[in-house]
C-alpha cells in the first residue's frame, strides 16, 4: 500500500478527512451510486428474483442462536421510531459538535432518497408463498429503508464520534458500525420483509451517500459556530 492509500485510511477512520481522503471519496460515491443503479436497473427487471429467493430460505433456515434477539431488535426499529432515533442522534451530534450534526443531518437525506425510489420502483415485498413472513411490513420494498437508514447512521456516527477517541480504539467503532449494518441485512433478509437485492440496493444507496457527505463538508461546506450564526443574522438584519 503506497503512502497515499494509508493516509487516506487514516484520515477517513479519524474522521476528519483532507485531501489525501477526498481523492478516495468521491470515485467511492460514484461507484456506489453507479453499482446501486445497476442494481436498481435489474431488480425492475427481475433478474434477482431466483438468486434473492434461494439466498432467503438459505438465511431463513440457518439458527441464528443469541443473534436472533439482535435481529428482531433491529426490526422493531421501523417507521416512527426509527425515525425518532434519527433526530436523537443528529441533535446529540449538534451538542457535541456543529461539525458532527452537520454531518448527521446531511447522511440523514439519504433516507428522504429511500423513500422516493421506493415510490418509484414500487416493489413489492416477499409473499408468504415463497419466504417465511416472521415480521410483515407495509409499503413498497426496494430499496431497503433499514439498510439505507443503518448504513448512514452508523458510518455517520462512527465518522463524527472519532475524531473524539483515541486513535487506537477508532478501528473498533469503524468495526462496530460495519456489525451493525451487516447485521441489519440480515435481519431484514431474516424476517421476510425484504429481498437480499433490496439490503444490497439500500447499503449501496446509503454507503455512496455517506461517502459523499465525507466528501462534500471538507470543501464547500462551514462548520458554523454560534458566532458564525449571529454574525449572519446581523448582516441579514442590517441589509433590511
């Protein structure tokens, strides 16, 4: 690995990224947009319906023992409350830091996405003629709203938190956030609610946005503080 890879690492897991990171993030965004489009092109079309049902009963039949309960955590989080989660986190973000809520708020559009490509594509969910329904859910099913929402929040919080820590536990919450989003598309896989190119579609969708957002603060965006706010305020007061 050449100097340029490792430093790019390491400003991406401190999460504070320059510009050795950003020569990395945005053709990481690409990619991830372009592969969920892909992606998004032959789920309309139908092409993963044999594979996404052969990979369901496959992860429906396996015993999960003690993961089980943090399965069905995770699909309790849905509608409302994920929702409420969400705003927790992006206000605990503001307090700790401007530069951590902005990017809270900002990974958060990626959800608002979710639920414009889902009217959009207008997939139906898996019926109980092909998978075991443990958990149904309403509305339509690609991509996955969970997968979109954990693969934000956990990249996001991950990026935002570790710039606080130490730099020898900053590997570990980088690998918590990544159990959690592989847990994620298992769990919905697991309860029936979603097709595997559903999480597939919905990580890609979140992880290129998430991507982005590293990008995007460091070079057009302030990390206002309350000074920057009243000074704005008083300028726009002024000119009236």
């Amino acid at each position: 690995m050449s100097a340029q890879p490792k430093q790019a690492a390491k400003e991406i897991l401190g999460g504070e990224p320059a510009a050795a990171a950003r020569r990395w993030l945005g053709p990481t965004a690409l990619v991830m947009f372009v592969l969920f489009a892909i992606d998004t092109v032959l789920v309309i079309n139908g092409f993963w319906l044999p594979i996404d049902i052969r990979v369901a009963t496959f992860v429906q039949g396996l015993n999960w023992g003690p993961l089980a309960y943090a399965l069905q955590v995770i699909n309790v989080t849905a509608g409302y409350w994920q929702v409420l989660v969400g705003i927790i986190a992006i206000v605990a973000m503001f307090i700790v830091e401007r530069r951590a809520g902005w990017l809270m708020l900002i990974g958060s559009i990626s959800s608002l996405l979710d639920n414009i490509i889902k009217l959009l594509v207008s997939r139906h969910r898996p019926t109980v003629d092909l998978v075991h329904i443990l958990t149904p859910a309403s509305g339509f099913s690609y991509p996955s709203g969970h997968a979109v929402f954990f693969t934000w929040m956990s990249f996001m919080l991950a990026a935002s938190l570790a710039p606080r820590i130490r730099p020898i536990y900053r590997p570990a919450i980088w690998i918590l956030a990544i159990a959690v989003i592989v847990l994620t598309c298992i769990a919905r896989v697991w309860a029936g609610d979603h097709w595997p190119s559903d999480v597939v579609g919905g990580v890609l969708l979140g992880a290129g946005w998430s991507a982005f957002v590293l990008w995007l603060p460091e070079r057009w965006l302030p990390s206002p503080s309350l000074r920057w706010f009243g000074g704005r305020l008083r300028r726009r007061s002024a000119s009236r």
